[in-house]
C-alpha cells in the first residue's frame, strides 16, 4: 500500500467518525415521506379505482389497466437511480429528486380525478360503456397522465431509497428500514380512515347509482388536499438529512469524478451477477402475489359483501395495521432468531394461506370476516416484506446504490403495474367463465396463491455471498478499465 494510499484510508476513517449516526428522530421523520406515500395509494388504488369501477361502471379492465401505467413506466427507474449517483440536483444528489418528483406526482394525481370524471360521466351513466372517439381520447389521456405520475413517484422514491442506503451502517439499517416502513403502512392506515369519515356521506347501497354533482365534491377535496400534504411531510422528512448523514462521498470512488459513473458502467456492474437476475425474478413474483387483487379488493367487498364506499376504503386500514403487526414482529423478533431467507420462505407460505381465508371469508357475505382475513393477510405481507427488504440491502453495492435501488425498484413496480392490470383482466375473465360474483373474484386470489409458490422456489435459489464477491470483482474492473 502506498502512503498515499494511506493518507486516503485514514483520511476515510476519520471523516466516517465524524459523520453522526441516524437517531430515532430522525429515522422517524424520515418516515413522514413514506407516510405520504401511503395516503396516495389509498388515494389512487382505494378510492379512485372503486369509484371507477363501482359508480362509473368503467370496466374494470380500463380502469385497472390505466392505474397500472404509473407502474409499467418503472424501466425509468433505473435511469433516475443512475442519474442520482452521478448527478446533483439542488446541490445534492438525492434530495433534489425526491421533493421535485412528489410535487410533480401531485399534480397528476389531481389532473387524473378530473380525467376519471370526464370519461365516466354521463357516457357511462347514461349509455353504458362503449368505445368511441370521446373515450378513446379521454382513455388515452388518463394513461398518459399515469404514466407521468409514475415517473414521478419513481423520481422520489428511488433516489429515497438510495438515501437510506447512503445514510445507514449495517448496524442500524435494519432499524432504519423497518421504522420507515411502518410509516408507510400508518399512512395507508390515517388514509383508510379519512376516506371513511370524508367519504361518509356517500354511504349507500352498492346497486344504487350516485350523481356525479353528488361524488365530485368530497372526492375533489381529496385529491387536492392530500398533495399538499404529502408535499409537506416531504420537505419536513428531507431537510438536513444527506449533508448532515450522507455517506455516499466516501462510498464511492466514482463521486469526485467529473463525468461520475456512467449507465453503461452501472448496468455492467448490476448485471455481474446471476443472483441480480434471481432476485429480480423473485422480486417479481412476490409483489405480483401481493398486489394482483389491488385494484378489485374494494370492488369485492362492494360485490360480494355489500360494502360502502368508506367501508371498502378501510379495508386498506385492516390491512395496514396488520402489516404494522408483521413489521414490528419481523426486524426485531423473527429475523434475529431465523435470519432473512427463512423469515422470507415463512411469510410466503402465511400469504399463500391468507389467500384462502379471504377466499372463504366471502361465503359468509359477512364484512367483519373480511375485516379479519385482511388483518392476517397484512401480518403475512408485513413478514415477507421486512424478509424481502432485507435481502434487498444485502444485494445492493454501495458504489451504485442508486442503480441498484432502480433495478429493485423497477422489479417492484413492474410486477405492481402488471398484477394490477392482470387483476383486472383476471376479474373480466372470471365474470365469463362464473355466472357467480364470488367466484370470479375468488379465481384472482387463487391465481395470486400461485404466484406466491413460484416466489418460495426462486427463493431457494437466492445466494447473498455470491452476489457480494461477482459485484465486488466487476466493481474493481470498471474502476481498473477506467485508470487504463
């Protein structure tokens, strides 16, 4: 080693100790940006999607099919990973992303609603879905505007992501991860209770029709509030948290380059390994299992169980509280004592039993029974995904941890946008083949048991050391191809 070479590693070492560590405070208003988050997605895929559906009689193909937009665009994510490895916004290579892409998602979100109205107006209401010139258009606009949305959210909460990875030691990401996590679902839960009390008003009967003069108020209000909102709690979240705990600079050796770290040498070393491509298998078949009865879990309880508006949206609140249950349990109970692989291959095999329980839960047409089924289906998603996150960390390189957050993320969101949209179709196909409500949607939570199956065999497969040491090498030989 060379005194320069020296000079740099003690040089590293003193500035790593005086970089602070994340207290709880902080980790805890960290937390208010996937709070945030949560009330959007109640906001998009709880109420917007039933009233598609359910009062504007949408087919539920269309309507599933343009939410899940802002999740197939998520191939952009990679790209903005990138971007915020190499390239400062605001003076800062995270921060500036993340509050310039919730105000942007914002503002679909309101445009979208005004969309909806204008598709699932008096056509719908009146004549009955069909296509013409004025639904094509307003088709096509509504996807485009969720496409834009999700390139938004993706400019957010990839470089956000990043962040955790660039603010965290492996002694306390665990903690990090699982705190900001259970703000999410404490958002979907505040989410799901709002609707219920805002949304009050519109309690009626699932067969009966509601004017539009009726539905516009209260659901306009929504959607304007709540962006406003989450662009508070994103700028209270961010303020001071990367200049004061990033550790990035000393992480990688591309920062102080001029032309940084190109997407060609990013993806040279994300694709170094074979387990990338095993756990992005994996990633898809997961969060397809747990989010193809997305866009119909309201619908259903409409359906089968007779449910009013806010008492569908709070569904999501069942499920939020008990994800909170499997979050808390899993980083601090279940992984210390199973390790990560075995707490993953358990909440999988929980999920797959969830399934079934909400498939019978609806012989009863008894809400309350649903309400259950949901609380347990949340604590299986809540293991599966602190096991998931985990392994997630393990397998991402510090060098391009934007990069690889993009990869994960864009495994995540795909698979999202392809579950919903597949539930939908799922469903359609369902009411064809069953001249039964219960049944159709039963069939999307089989199909949904089967995806989770194939999840356990690739994670079988998953190998954390072998991942480490190919990044490690294909790290050394782009830095080295570089210097030559």
């Amino acid at each position: 080693m060379t005194i320069n070479d020296n000079y740099d590693a003690i040089s590293a070492k003193t500035m790593t100790e005086t970089i602070p560590k994340v207290n709880i405070f902080t980790m805890l208003r960290l937390g208010l940006f996937n709070l945030g988050i949560g009330l959007i997605s109640v906001l998009t895929l709880a109420v917007l999607n039933r009233v598609m559906i359910s009062e504007l009689g949408i087919p539920a193909t269309i309507a599933a099919g343009t939410l899940a937009l802002s999740q197939l665009v998520a191939p952009t994510r990679v790209w903005l990973g990138q971007l915020s490895d190499s390239k400062k916004l605001f003076g800062l290579h995270r921060t500036g992303y993340v509050r310039l892409g919730v105000v942007a998602a914002g503002i679909c979100i309101f445009l979208a609603v005004q969309l909806v109205w204008l598709l699932g107006g008096d056509i719908v209401n009146h004549n009955g879905w069909q296509w013409n010139f004025q639904t094509i258009i307003f088709t096509i606009a509504l996807a485009l505007i969720f496409m834009i949305q999700g390139i938004a959210t993706g400019a957010s909460s990839t470089p956000f992501t990043a962040l955790l990875v660039d603010i965290s030691e492996e002694d306390n990401r665990s903690k990090i991860v699982g705190t900001i996590w259970s703000m999410l679902m404490v958002g979907i839960v505040i989410g799901g209770i709002t609707g219920n009390v805002l949304l009050k008003n519109l309690a009626v009967g699932f067969d009966n029709i509601i004017s539009l003069d009726t539905l516009k108020p209260p659901i306009n209000f929504i959607f304007i509030l709540v962006p406003f909102i989450v662009i508070g709690l994103t700028l209270i979240a961010t303020w001071g948290v990367e200049k004061k705990y990033s550790r990035y600079r000393l992480r990688s050796s591309f920062v102080d380059r001029e032309d940084g770290i190109s997407l060609k040498r990013a993806l040279k070393i994300l694709t170094s390994s074979r387990q990338t491509a095993i756990f992005f298998s994996f990633l898809v078949m997961i969060t397809m299992s747990l989010f193809m009865q997305e866009a119909i879990l309201e619908p259903y309880g409409g359906e089968v169980f007779k449910m009013s508006i806010g008492e569908t949206t709070m569904l999501n609140s069942f499920w939020g509280i008990g994800i909170l249950i499997g979050y808390s349990t899993t980083g601090f109970l279940v992984i210390p004592h199973l390790g990560k692989t075995k707490t993953t291959k358990i909440g999988c095999i929980f999920v797959a039993f969830s399934f079934s329980l909400i498939i019978l839960s609806g012989l009863t047409a008894i809400p309350q029974i649903l309400q259950g089924a949901m609380i347990l289906f949340g604590i299986a998603a809540g293991i599966t995904t602190i096991g998931s996150i985990s392994l997630m960390l393990d397998l991402t390189a510090a060098e391009t941890a934007g990069t690889f957050v993009g990869a994960w993320g864009l495994a995540q969101a795909m698979s999202r946008g392809i579950a919903i949209a597949i539930g939908g179709w799922i469903l359609d196909i369902g009411r064809l083949i069953f001249d039964n409500a219960w049944l159709a949607y039963s069939f999307v939570f089989f199909c949904e048991a089967l995806f989770i199956i194939g999840a356990i065999i690739l994670l079988n497969k998953v190998n954390v050391q072998e991942f480490q040491a190919t990044t490690r090498q294909a790290t050394a030989m782009v830095m080295e191809a570089d210097l030559d």
